[in-house]
C-alpha cells in the first residue's frame, strides 16, 4: 500500500470565494455515480443563484464484503477510495473556481444516511440535494434520499 492520505480519514477544504455572514446553505452529497454529479451540478447551480454556501458531502463507506475479503481486497478498496476523493476533490474545486461559489468540501467516513443527516443539522442546511439511487434493492430497503426525505429537518431535492 502506498503513503497516500488514509482513505477513510475525515477532511475538509474551503473553496472559491469567501461566504456571505447572511448565506444561505445547500448541502449536496457526492459519491461519483451519475446521479450523484448531476446532484451536484444541480447544487452549484443553485448556489450560484441563490448567492449560497455550498456544502458538498463525500461519504466514504466500506463495502458490505469488507469484513469479509483478503487483505490485498481491501487494500485495494482504499486505493480506489482515496483516487475517487481526489478526483472529485479536483472537479469540486474547479467548479468552485470557475462558478465563483463558496464551496466547503467535506470527506467523511460512515453510513452515507446519517452522515449525510448529521452534516445537515452540524451546517445548518437550508436544503439537502442528492442523487436518486441507482441500486434496485432500494425500492425495498429504502434509499439515502428517501431516508433523508423522511427526516423532515430540510427539504430534500432528488436528481435523477
């Protein structure tokens, strides 16, 4: 394994422009998929013309089999997710830039749900947007934006 950063080490980098005392907050959370960036493109969209904060949330998660694969598995599995928060790490960043959006980019580690609830409540989020889930066994389990939704702290914004 390399001396990369610890994959699942909680971080935070401010981008772009300083916030406005007065601006509102938008939390997005992130984790690569398709949904989850057009999530985030809806988010910095909305940002930009409400003049708010943006909160972007990456959630790093073991994966079910973890407990369960060699050791080179998992040593695998943390190479992949530290590549993954370094390049949307980058995109986050870029956007920030360009768009001219104060942009907070958080990396933590536990169950996407109530991490992404707790970052909510812990910022103040006046909305929360995320990504609709791709995963069929979420009709029956229940998805992290019908989860969040059930809540009822902040409205939740679902892009497919």
């Amino acid at each position: 394994m390399s001396s990369s950063p610890n994959a699942f080490e909680s971080t935070k980098d401010d981008f772009g422009p300083r916030p406005a005392p007065s601006a509102r907050t938008i939390l997005a959370g992130v984790d690569g998929s398709d949904t989850a960036m057009r999530a985030a493109a809806f988010a910095f969209g909305l940002a930009r013309r409400q003049n708010a904060r943006l909160v972007i949330t990456f959630v790093a998660c073991h994966s079910s089999l973890a407990a369960l694969s060699p050791a080179a598995a998992s040593a695998f599995e943390h190479e992949a997710m530290a590549g993954l928060h370094a390049e949307l790490r980058t995109q986050m960043q870029a956007a920030a830039e360009e768009l001219d959006v104060p942009v907070t980019f958080v990396k933590t580690f536990g169950d996407p749900f109530t991490t992404l609830r707790d970052s909510a409540d812990r910022c103040q989020a006046d909305m929360v947007v995320v990504g609709a889930s791709q995963q069929a066994g979420h009709r029956f389990a229940g998805s992290v934006a019908t989860r969040l939704i059930r809540t009822g702290h902040w409205p939740v914004l679902v892009v497919p």
